[in-house]
C-alpha cells in the first residue's frame, strides 16, 4: 500500500479481484464493506456516498484513499443512492 493510493489499486496490487468500470465512484460496481481500518480512509469524493452507507463502511474502492491498514469485504453490498 502505498499512501494515498486508492483502496481499488492497492487491492488490485496485492492481487485481489474487485470488479470496477467508471473509477469515479458513480457505477458502484467496485463497492466493499470496510470491516477494520474505516478511520484509515477518506473519500475524494464523499458526497457520492450516503451517509447511511459510509457508517456502515460501504464505499466505492475506487475513490476510498487509504492512509493506513484497512480489511474490507466484497461480499454482495451495493451502494444507496447518493444524497441529492
């Protein structure tokens, strides 16, 4: 991992599989559930995650920068719709 570097890349780096298409956080396609490390991470852009759906730990791996360890789940969790 390196800092600032997109939770996406980092877990495509070490080999992980995680769907992505658009690499802006609209398509929602590379959404995981962070499980540890969720005060390790900001948003480029938050206003494209609900509330709701950030303190659950569900966020778009594409625009998710790490500044630290983080654990995540790809399990079958899908974004809400983005606040308006």
């Amino acid at each position: 991992m390196l800092p600032g570097q997109s939770l996406l890349d980092a877990a495509l780096d070490a080999g992980q599989t995680i769907d992505f298409s658009c690499l802006t956080g609209g398509c929602g396609s590379c959404t995981v559930r962070l499980v540890e490390g969720a005060k390790h991470v900001a948003l480029d852009t938050p206003n494209s995650v609900s509330p709701a759906d950030l303190a659950a730990g569900i966020v778009p791996a594409c625009i998710t920068r790490l500044t630290g360890p983080v654990r995540f789940s790809k399990g079958s969790v899908s974004l809400s719709p983005a606040p308006a």
